[in-house]
C-alpha cells in the first residue's frame, strides 16, 4: 500500500466534504473497518510499518474531526442568518390538564357531606386484621379472610379491602358524636369486568349518636344520591347482610343505559348496586368502647368508579383506568 498516495487523496476527500453525511462517506472509505487502510493495519508484520500507518490514521482521524466542526460552525452560522423568527405570531396554545374524573367525583362527594356536617379523614391503605376484619365483626370463617378474597402481606397485614377500618380508629380516638366520612383507594382479589375491578375507590360514611335510626340512614343516602344523580334517577333499597351492621340494606340505582329495561351491564336487572349500608352493628360499638345502649349509628360504603359510570355513562369500568385522553378528555 502506497501510504502516501493514500494520505493525498484522503486529505483531499476530507477537505471536499460539503455535509456532515457527506463526511461521515468520507470516514468509512478510509476508516472503516473495510477500508484499505484498516486492511493494511491487520496484516502489519513489523514495527516501522506499524508506526507509520498508526501515524497516517491519527492524521486522517484529526482532519475529519477538524472538518466536521467546520462544517458544523458552518450549518449554525446559517441557521442565525437565514433562519428568521417573527415574535410577533401567537404561540401555540398548551394543552391544559385537569382533574381525573374519579377525582371529580371524589371532591363532589366530598362537597354534599361536608355541607351536611360530616368530616373527612384518611385513612391507612396498609391495614391490620385488627382494624379490617376483627373491628368490623367479620367472623373467623368469613370468606373475605382467605387469601384467595384478599391481598395480604403476612397473616395479620393486608391491602385494605374497605376504607372501614379508618371508621374504627375514628371511633377509638374519640367520644360520640361521630359525623364523618372516608375514602381513598381499596383492594380486592375481583375478576376484571365491565363493572369491576382489583382496585377501586370507595367513599365510606359513619354517623354515631343518641338516637340515630335507619330512616336517618335512608334519608342520608336519599339526600346523596339526588345531588349527585338528580331527581330523575331511580333509587331502592333492599335487605341485605353484612357483618359490621344491622340491620343491612344495599341503595341501587337504575341502569344509566338501559332505564331499568335490563341489559348486560346491569346483568339484566334493570338496576346497578351502589354498595352496602346499614345501622351500625352493637358488636362493632363495644369493639371501641361505646354502649350501644346509649348511642347508635349507621354506616355506609358506595364505590366512586360506580358513581362515575352512572353520572356519565361509562360503560366500562376499565375505561377509567386505561389513561386513554381520548375518554379522559371528555370529562
């Protein structure tokens, strides 16, 4: 290989190069790993020779870089100069976010109780069997113990599968009257479908004092969902069981698409459960020290994304948690 003649006609090439990819060409001709040079380097048998061919490509390597911050001082150069910005023209107007429509909900909720009087808490999204089960009166062989209706931690922590638990702290911590409500993100073992999910949001409430009774409870329920679904919309109660109240009964609404008809959101019934209520039960009052002789109380638990589907006609519980703006923008 004639290293002279080849530095010549490189230097030349380099120096010819009037674009960057038009150097980048230049570079893998005579420096890439076909190139003649490179060819040259792995058959080098001796010291001399080595030498002078690592010289020729540090000097090929030095004037490729120097041309290319030529040519890259020259691009800028004409972008300052040719390229022209009128300051005068509107900017582009930035998207704005917003509340998610859960928690829309949410602080709508919030709203209606606290103008009745009721306090809001938090409440541990981490809980104890002590505070999730044993408080609220759930008997050793309640399903909702076993670990294939819960996520548990270890035998004694779970995800909490209700935001309950936050109502017996409450009521631990202090003498009635109680007035409040809590709510926040619950969890359980539930087979994804249109209308659940492992993870919702419930908003629980609890009212203990002389007197309290189940046309309270009722009415409470009545005044909550005419604000929030308005006076058109259907509401019944029926029986029900749970262990943390009696008597139990389950508010249902009719179905936001099919009007009571029946149709497979609502499993053909016509109506859609919001959740569960009921008087508080006297073994749940004594847990936390109160006489159930002396006071009394009711206790309700509704899931927000239920709330959102019947105010806006979300036909999928799914939709709220996919992040797709194309459904989220329109709340």
């Amino acid at each position: 290989m004639d290293a002279e003649k080849l530095e010549s006609e490189a230097l030349g090439a380099i120096s010819g190069a009037g674009t960057l990819d038009g150097l980048d060409d230049v570079r893998v001709r005579y420096l890439g790993r076909k190139s003649e040079l490179k060819q040259a380097l792995r058959e080098v048998r001796d010291r001399d020779s080595g030498e002078r061919l690592n010289r020729l490509r540090e000097v090929l390597e030095a004037a490729v870089e120097e041309r290319r911050g030529a040519l890259e001082r020259a691009a800028l150069e004409r972008t300052l100069t040719e390229d022209v910005i009128d300051v005068t023209l509107p900017g582009e107007r930035i998207a704005r976010g917003h509340r998610h429509l859960i928690s829309q909900i949410r602080r709508e909720v919030e709203s209606v109780f606290l103008g009745l009087g009721y306090e809001v808490v938090d409440g541990r999204e981490v809980e104890t069997t002590r505070y999730n089960f044993d408080g609220l009166n759930f008997p050793a062989w309640h399903p909702a113990r076993s670990h294939h209706n819960s996520l548990f931690f270890d035998d004694d922590t779970l995800l909490r599968t209700e935001t309950s638990p936050s109502q017996i702290r409450v009521m631990e911590s202090r003498k009635p009257p109680v007035y409040i409500i809590s709510h926040g993100r619950v969890y359980r073992r539930d087979t994804i479908d249109a209308t659940h999910f492992p993870i919702f949001h419930q908003v629980e409430g609890l009212a203990v004092d002389r007197g309290i009774t189940l046309a309270d409870l009722k009415g409470t329920l009545l005044r909550f969902m005419r604000a929030l679904f308005g006076e058109e919309r259907r509401v019944r109660f029926r029986t029900h069981f749970f262990p943390f109240t009696e008597p139990s009964i389950e508010p249902d609404v009719s179905c936001f698409a099919c009007d009571g008809e029946g149709c497979p959101i609502c499993k053909h019934s016509g109506w859609i459960e919001m959740g569960g209520s009921g008087m508080v039960d006297p073994a749940v009052l004594e847990f936390v020290g109160y006489d159930p002789e002396e006071v009394s109380g009711f206790a309700f638990g509704l899931g927000l994304e239920r709330i959102a589907q019947l105010r806006h006609g979300v036909p999928d519980v799914r939709l709220l948690w996919d992040s797709d703006l194309r459904v989220i923008s329109q709340f």
